[in-house]
C-alpha cells in the first residue's frame, strides 16, 4: 500500500474505534457514551452509562483487557505507530529530557555503526541503574559541576555549596599532599579552598 492508503487504512480505523481511554484519570468510555448518569453507587460515585457498561460485553475490549503487560524492557519494541510523538515531546520539554530522547535517537541511528556510542548516554543510564556506585569519587565531582553550572545559570554564587563527602576527602588529601595541585585542581573543577578544608569535619 502507498502511504495515502495507509493513511485512509488508519483513518478508518480510528473511526471504528468503540472506546477511548483517559490516560491522565486511568478511565475508558464508550464513544458513544450518554455523557450523563443518574444512577449512583452506595458510596455516592457515579456510575457508568449504559453505553459505557456495555464494553464489558464487546469482545474486543475484553480480549485486549486479557492482554499480559509486556516487560518493562520490551517497551522499546512498541510500535511507532502506538507511540504519540506529540505528547512524548511535550512531556519531555516539561521534564527537561528533551536533549537526552534527542541523543538516544541519535544512538539509534548509529546503531549499525559499532565505533559510535554516546558517552554521555551511557554515562546516564549506567548512573540510574547503580553503575557507578563503587566510583564515588567520580560522582561527587559530576555532581558539583552539575549544581556548579546550574548555579552560574542562575545568577548564584558557591555559598553554601554542598559537595559530596567522598569529593571532599579527595580534594582534601590533595591538598594536604601538594598545594599547587590543590591550585590546579580548584581551577578546573568545583572544589573548596584550603581555608574552607580546615573547617570541614571529613
């Protein structure tokens, strides 16, 4: 089929379509719902209208209710036609995940490509699932240069800067060992002064 008749394919589809669910309120109504009931339960809800009751008895609805929820991480095998792109990218805006989504596609594209992976990308996911727990050290100074960046966007200054306990030590024990170092370091990544060390309990 041509992209034209798919498209009246869909269309007709989406004009047979008995139900529609309310995503935001996790509620289904019939399409052709009374809109209003008088009838109310014990507890005061109200309750269904007769067009809406009767999608308990419409085979389609049943079997896609009998469906098993796939695996979490199978989701990404969901059809792209099932997928609403429009909202996806508003709600990514709104979470401020919109450049990420943008790098993982680009990922994706260049997954025939063996020598290409995002470092950032990876860096992300294997932060969310505990990759770098052992790592400390590390995380307490990608957390500083995060806060560090924000703040600066921000107009604010590093009063009252919170660093990590594991990034303090660091930063501790190179001061101790070679105050140059401690200089050079301080320059380059978030990082308290030798006077701020002293007052710190680590």
């Amino acid at each position: 089929l041509s992209s034209h008749d798919k498209q009246s394919v869909l269309d007709t589809q989406f004009h047979e379509h008995t139900w529609r669910n309310d995503h935001e309120h996790m509620r289904t109504f019939s399409t052709t719902c009374n809109n209003i009931t008088i009838k109310s339960s014990r507890d005061g809800r109200r309750l269904p209208c007769r067009k809406c009751r009767a999608l308990l008895e419409d085979q389609r609805f049943t079997r896609v209710l009998n469906k098993d929820i796939p695996a979490q991480e199978n989701h990404k095998y969901t059809n792209r036609m099932y997928r609403n792109q429009v909202l996806g990218e508003q709600y990514a805006s709104v979470k401020r995940l919109k450049e990420l989504i943008e790098e993982v596609c680009v990922s994706a594209q260049h997954e025939s490509d063996s020598n290409y992976t995002s470092p950032f990308v990876s860096f992300a996911q294997g932060a969310l699932r505990g990759k770098y727990q052992d790592h400390q050290v590390f995380l307490g100074l990608v957390r500083a240069m995060v806060q560090k960046v924000e703040r600066q966007e921000r107009g604010v200054g590093m009063q009252n800067f919170a660093y990590a306990p594991a990034w303090d030590e660091f930063v501790h024990i190179v001061s101790l060992h070679s105050p140059r170092a401690h200089q050079f370091l301080s320059q380059h990544f978030p990082a308290r002064t030798r006077q701020s060390l002293r007052h710190v309990s680590l």
